[in-house]
C-alpha cells in the first residue's frame, strides 16, 4: 500500500515525515520530488506538495537565519510575506 505524506520546509530544506505508525523518521527531499522511501523503515510513500514550491522558498530566502527558514501547509505565503514584514531585522 503507497501512503501519501505533506512535504513542508523546515530550515531552508524540504522534508517529509513517514508516514508509516510509530515510526518518526523524516527524509529530506528535491522540490517537486513525487515520492520517497524511508531510510529507517522501508515504508514508500507518495508526497503531496503545495501548488506554489518555489514561491515559498522565495519568500523563505529573504529569511537571514536558515533555522526560520519553515513553512506548513497550514500556512499560506501571505502569511509568509506577513512574518517577515514583522521581522525586518531578520530579512534581506
């Protein structure tokens, strides 16, 4: 059976959480990637991904700190862009 998990970015990377019960590895993975296998146990899953990726990492790379680098898919880039309006200091 093929899982489906949410790609997300945390500190400047994409990563994805198994899917698969007890088992809380997460893998790193390439914009746009379709699916992945975890190193941990074996569990193949399908990775749904936002509509607008690289909207997302532009707004995140204007973030100075790569650790605030983040984003859910319980945000929008609005909500992005209105972070780092909050933060001037923490924005190129």
């Amino acid at each position: 059976m093929i899982l489906v998990a949410a790609a997300y970015h945390n500190w400047g990377r994409w990563v994805v959480e198994c899917p698969q019960p007890r088992c809380f590895n997460a893998e790193q993975v390439a914009t746009a990637q379709p699916s992945v296998e975890c190193r941990d146990c074996g569990q193949r899953c399908e990775i749904v991904w936002p509509s607008n990726p690289a909207r997302i990492e532009r707004v995140l790379a204007a973030r100075l700190d790569a650790q605030r680098r983040n984003w859910y898919p319980s945000e929008t880039v609005d909500d992005l862009i209105a972070e780092n309006a909050a933060h001037p200091e923490e924005v190129r």
